[in-house]
C-alpha cells in the first residue's frame, strides 16, 4: 500500500515536471525538477483527486501549511500520512 | 487637453451603502469582512469574505427588474444613482450625446450564471428564464446606467480581472480630457460571492480563511468581497459654470503589462505603470502624500508593490503614505479600484488617511508607512491608487485637490 501511494505521489510530480516517473529520485527539491508555484498548485490538486482527500496548503505561507514540500521525499511521507489521516 | 474632475460619488460595498457610511468606516478603521452568508458554504474551505450587509433587492427593484438585474448590476444600478444625484446633472438634449458610461467588471453576472448553470446541470432543468444572457453579460450594468440616465455617449465595459474598475476610469478620465465627451460615468462592481465563484478562488490557494492582512508580515492570503463604485467624472470648466461642488481633479492615468507570468506580479511592470502616472500628471515623487495601494494581503502582491513603490519613489518612499482598505472590504475584484478612489478623495478633501486595519507584525519587504490599524489626519496635494492585475495589467490613477 505504502509503496504503492508513493509511487502514485512519483507520477504526479513526475507529470508536472515533464519527466519520467523513473527520472524523479526522492532526494530532488521540486525547484530542481524546475516545477514552479503554478505547477506546485497543480501537482496539490492532482494529490487530492487521485486519492480524495483534503491538502492543507496555502500558497501564502508554504512554510506555515501542515505540508512538507521540500523534496519529492516530503511530500510522499505528507500525502503518506493525510492518507492515513483521512482514510485510515 | 481638458482638466478633469470629479463632481460625483456613490457606492454600496461591505462596509456600507453610501459614500458617507463608507467614509465613515475607513475613518474608524471598521473591518466588513465576516462569515460568508450563501448557498452551500458548508461545502467550502474558504468561508469569509466581505458581503454587502442588510441588502434587500425588492426594496430596490421590482420584479421586472430584477429579471434583468443581476446583483453586480443593482450594485452599479444604486452607486450610480448616489453618484448622479450628488453631481446634480440631468442628461437631455445635447448633454446626454455627449455623456457615456465605461465601467469595469471582471466576473459580471456570476450569480445568474452559478444559479443558472445550477438549475441545468444539478437539479436536471431543462429550461432557464429567457432573459439569461442580457443579464449575465458583463456589459450588462453600463448598459443599464445608460439606459437609466440616459446617456447616450461612448459607453462599455472593462474587463482587467482586479484593475477593471482602474482601466475604466482611466478610459474616462481620457474621454473627458480629449474632448469626445462632456461627462462620463465610470467605476466599477462585482459581485462573485456565490458558491461557483469561491470555489474558484478556492483553488488558486491564495485566500485567507480569517483575515485580509496587508503588509503584515503574518499575512496569509485575500479575502474576496462584492459591491461597487461609482463617479461622475466632467469636464472642469463645465463643472465650473454650472457652480458645481468638485471632489478632486483627476491628473494623471497610466497602463502597463508585465508580459510576464499570469498570476505571479512583476514589480518591473508596476513601476513604470506607477511611474507613467506620475509624468502623466507632470509630477515628482515627493509631491504625493498617499497611495492607495492595491495591497491584496498576499505574499506576492504586497512585497512586489512595496519594492516598486520604493524603486519609483526613491528618497520620498520614507515620507509617502500608502494603506490598502481591502483589509476593511475585501478585495472587489473588477470593482475594488472604485471603492477605492474613496480613499483618494477623502484624503484629499478631507484631510484623513484610511488605515490598513489587521496589521500585526512589521515586514521588512514592506518597511514604508502603510498606515497601520488607525486612520490618520494629513494635508495632502496628491495621491495615487494602483491596481496590479492577474494577467499582468497594471493600471494607476493620480488625483489632486479640487483646483
């Protein structure tokens, strides 16, 4: 199941970015995979139809939101949890 | 070239249904955001906004027309109303040829649209009243002004997303200056706060979920509203001979597009529009004693409008006044620089600057005078008022005193 969700969590971004699945390594920050604000609000809402559940995010604190965008890691371990969270 | 000026003002907004009431509120520093009141905002993350309050559409038009009136155009209809009365002008004869409307929108008849778009495709009607479209065109509301008060002069509508009502005035202002007109009516109204229109907003994530905030550091998004503004604009000497009380002069218009990106603003493309106005009005920083800014309390857009205020204004920048009222309103999207200009002209006729309200921690990208959370008593000669568009469309507004 986890492995599945983060591989899911992998094509989203991997779609934003024009890349890949397979060219996308956890390490990578999203600014390396050069997806920009437009493309992270995108990637938010492809996360939230593919599993159908609620993002807190605001483009206005980023840093403040209970969402951990620092690297592609982050976000599969956030959409890992509000999974849980909100399915479990 | 013609002077300019204002000898007319009425508008219905969140913090109230006059221009006195509204003064009245940026005086006091009154916030009219609060919990949203529509359909279905159970179903919304985003659940405040700044809502025109005790309003009651059958006290204003009947039956009839409220088939044709969406609430954007009541709006308009009611500010316009204020607007002409206080002027005093009547349009007959060779007055009303020589006397249009442009007004900005962005959404127009966004509530004939969601209810109607509801009624199709949720409850499965197959038949809508038959005067949607006349009512939900964006046009809709200038069409009415001039059909109303007849005039019969240049008249349509703007559509700059949240500098609408800018780019509209603007186009009046240089109507009147030119000479093609005698008197314009002009400003700008919206009305998106349904829940089709939310839930777009929604989606962007650049709204706050409790408080418009510009320029303090802990900002955290806008806060949509509705209503509208609107002015008589006339020819100076016209205004003069019929011994009619002038609000403030026009001086000075200026447009820029950033070319850039569609959502995020360039400071670049707000300078020269903020640099435009001023030579446009043959005037140098130091003479303008307020701004009012377009401050929508987003990261973006308040940091960029610091920086390129304090690029054009250089050594000023320290002595310049410059508030945001969304932070009392919301921001009225194609109707906010309407509203707004109320700021300009009680700075400049009564001598008091309206207050950015919600302002809790200084921000070092935004370290000029913003006027925080009280209104304050000044002289001032000049002012601006920027609007800074999504799409880029930069638009600003110099005003002086009554000559």
């Amino acid at each position: 199941m986890s492995k599945e969700t983060r591989e899911r969590v992998r094509a989203i971004i991997a779609e934003q970015a024009v890349l890949e699945p397979s060219d996308v390594s956890e390490d990578q920050t999203l600014d390396d995979l050069g997806i920009d604000s437009m493309g992270l609000v995108e990637a938010i809402f492809a996360i939230e139809e593919e599993f159908d559940i609620q993002v807190p995010f605001n483009a206005n604190e980023p840093e403040k939101s209970d969402f951990d965008i620092s690297s592609v890691a982050a976000v599969m371990a956030a959409v890992e949890r509000l999974v849980k969270e909100q399915k479990g | 070239m013609r002077r300019v000026v204002i000898t007319g003002a009425g508008t219905i907004n969140p913090l109230g249904h006059s221009v006195d009431a509204t003064l009245e509120a940026f005086r006091e520093g009154r916030c009219g955001i609060g919990p949203l009141d529509i359909r279905d905002v159970d179903r919304l993350a985003i659940r405040i906004g700044g809502q025109v309050r005790e309003y009651d559409a059958d006290a204003r038009f009947n039956r009839q027309q409220q088939a044709l009136y969406d609430r954007f155009t009541q709006f308009t209809l009611i500010a316009a109303e204020e607007a002409i009365r206080q002027s005093g002008l009547t349009f007959s004869g060779e007055l009303a040829a020589e006397a249009g409307v442009v007004l900005g929108t962005s959404g127009g008849g966004l509530n004939t649209q969601d209810e109607n778009y509801r009624a199709v495709y949720e409850e499965g009607k197959n038949r809508v009243h038959p005067f949607i479209v006349p009512k939900l065109m964006n046009n809709a509301a200038a069409s009415h002004v001039s059909m109303t008060h007849n005039l019969k002069g240049p008249s349509f509508t703007v559509a700059t997303a949240c500098a609408s009502s800018n780019h509209a005035m603007g186009q009046a202002f240089w109507l009147v200056r030119s000479g093609a007109a005698r008197a314009m009516i002009t400003g700008g109204s919206e009305s998106m706060l349904c829940f089709g229109g939310v839930k777009a907003w929604e989606g962007l994530r650049v709204m706050s979920r409790d408080a418009c905030r510009p320029f303090s550091a802990n900002r955290n998004g806008m806060v949509q509203g509705e209503g509208a503004g609107v002015f008589v604009f006339e020819e100076y000497e016209h205004a003069k001979k019929r011994g009619a009380e002038i609000l403030a002069e026009i001086v000075g218009f200026s447009m820029s597009s950033d070319a850039s990106d569609i959502v995020m603003p360039s400071q670049q493309g707000a300078a020269r529009a903020i640099q435009g106005a001023l030579r446009d009005a043959r005037l140098s920083p130091d003479q303008v004693g307020y701004i009012n800014a377009h401050g929508t309390g987003t990261a973006a857009n308040d940091k960029t409008e610091c920086a390129a205020v304090a690029n054009v204004f250089g050594a000023s920048a320290d002595d310049v006044m410059i508030s945001s009222t969304k932070s009392m309103h919301g921001h009225l999207i194609g109707g906010t620089g309407a509203v707004e200009l109320l700021a300009c002209i009680m700075a400049l006729r009564d001598g008091v600057i309206a207050p950015t309200i919600g302002y809790e921690e200084p921000d070092p990208e935004c370290a000029l005078d913003v006027v925080p959370n009280e209104a304050r008593e000044a002289k001032v000669d000049f002012t601006l008022s920027n609007a800074f568009a999504f799409g880029g469309l930069n638009a600003v507004l110099a005003l002086g005193r009554a000559p």
